[in-house]
C-alpha cells in the first residue's frame, strides 16, 4: 500500500474489479492499521512480513504480488528474495513505484519536488488529508480535481463500511510515518545502493508489469520507465496512463484492473518481448 495507508484506503472500486477474476489478499504490513510490532526501517524487512504471510497461509507454491508506491518498492523486495524463502512468485505488478537508487532513477531533493509529499507526510485533520490526497495523486486543473474527489470520496465510504464502530479508518500516525519515509529514503540512498533492488532487477524472470500514471509527481514517471528498462529478463511490460498521476490505478480503476487480469492470465511469451 501508499505511504500513510491502511489495507482501508484501497478504491473498494478497484478491488470490486479485481475481485472478478481472483481471490485477493490485502494486509496491513507490521505497525500499520490493526496490525501489531512497529514499521521496519528497511523495505526488505518489509518484504520478510509479506513472506512470513504467505508461508502461514499456505500460498507458497505460487502468489502473484502487487505493490502499490512504496508498496511496490516492498514488493520487488518480496520477488527478489521470495526464492530464499521457498515461495514461489509467479507474476509482479507495480504500481507508480520505482526501483532503488541507480543510474537514471531521480530522487526528489528540492523543496519544490519535495513539497507534495511533505504536505501529505504531515497531513493531520480530514481536510488537509484530502487536499494533499488530491495534490499528490491527480493531475492538477478540473479534470484531474473532479476525478480525485470521486475517488476520495468512493475510498471514505469504503473506510466507514469497514468499520463496526461507523467512523473511518485513519491513515498511519506520525511515527509509523516517520519510519516509512525513513524506510524510502534509505532506498534511494546510493550508499545503501547494495541493499535495494536496482542491481537485482536481472534476477527476477517472472512477467513483471510496470505501470504508472503519464506525470507522477510523488514518484516521478521516468523511474517507472526506468525499472522497466532495468528488468532486462522480466518479459516486462509498461503501461502508462493519459493525463493522471500517481493515483491513475484508481482514476483508471476498471481500465486498471482489466489490464491486470488480461497480464495475470496471459500465456508465457518469449523472454525479452517488451509491450
């Protein structure tokens, strides 16, 4: 899941289409939501949750794994080292992610750049919530604002559906937060460089789907193509969508969830093939 969000926050639009095809498994990570321990300081830890998961549940021989913004950082972690753990991954999908730090990968440093996630890393009441929500994950103008309100709105009334006690469902309280963001930025640390997933991309050789709005502004398009570029033995695809940001997964939601299914069910196709 995003920074900041809980199993809750997902568009209940875009599982409603996922769920056509395939059973799903949502989980808030450790220190998130309902789930107990504190947030790991590192993605790979991140991953080892994910994969303790799998083993308890019996999923073992065979999950595809999809990670959304700094979930899909965790998630090349889950299907780099799925392997060691005796868990088989069979497809990847990322969603407006990036690979660690390398060669191409920009790393937001200005304010300016920075501004966007630093409004919704400190976002407190309901109001500010949505109005970083909207700044960070739609296309600024009309177009992009009403698309992002009909989402807002379609994930508020998720939260208050999932909850017995009628309220909402919070986004992660300011010191999981804090270790989230530390958790992204030792990621795209060049001196942590060894720990990351970039100098790993050749091992994964299952399909792997990269896909991203046509102007992220919380993690910058060209790094979705530059994961794609990097995954050399992948039989990666790319799709980006028009006229979105990072929330195009749910802008686009039943666009989205048909791309998945048809790149799920799709047969093997000779390595190296790219879309």
């Amino acid at each position: 899941m995003h920074f900041r969000g809980t199993l809750s926050h997902w568009d209940p639009t875009l599982l409603s289409h996922l769920r056509t095809h395939r059973p799903l498994i949502l989980l808030d990570n450790a220190g998130i939501g309902s789930s107990t321990g504190v947030v790991p300081l590192t993605f790979s830890s991140w991953a080892a949750h994910v994969l303790d998961l799998l083993i308890a549940l019996g999923h073992a021989s065979g999950v595809d794994v999809l990670g959304f913004s700094m979930g899909g950082c965790a998630a090349q972690m889950v299907a780099l080292n799925a392997a060691a753990r005796g868990v088989r991954v069979r497809r990847v999908v990322l969603a407006g992610t990036t690979a660690s730090a390398g060669p191409g990968i920009k790393v937001l440093r200005s304010e300016q750049e920075l501004g966007p996630f630093m409004r919704l890393r400190f976002a407190a009441s309901e109001e500010e919530q949505r109005a970083a929500f909207l700044e960070c994950f739609f296309q600024p103008g009309e177009a992009g604002r009403r698309a992002g309100g009909e989402v807002w709105e379609r994930i508020c009334r998720g939260r208050e559906d999932g909850r017995a006690d009628g309220g909402r469902a919070q986004y992660v309280g300011q010191e999981a937060a804090k270790r989230q963001a530390i958790a992204y930025a030792r990621f795209m640390d060049e001196a942590e460089r060894g720990q990351g997933s970039f100098d790993r991309l050749g091992e994964l050789t299952m399909p792997v789907l990269v896909a991203n709005g046509s102007d992220d502004v919380l993690i910058p398009t060209e790094n979705s193509v530059v994961l794609w570029r990097n995954l050399v033995n992948s039989k990666a695809h790319l799709h980006l969508f028009p006229d979105s940001g990072h929330g195009f997964l749910y802008q686009y939601a039943e666009m989205f969830a048909r791309l998945v299914h048809d790149f799920l069910d799709a047969p093997d196709v000779e390595r190296g093939s790219r879309l």
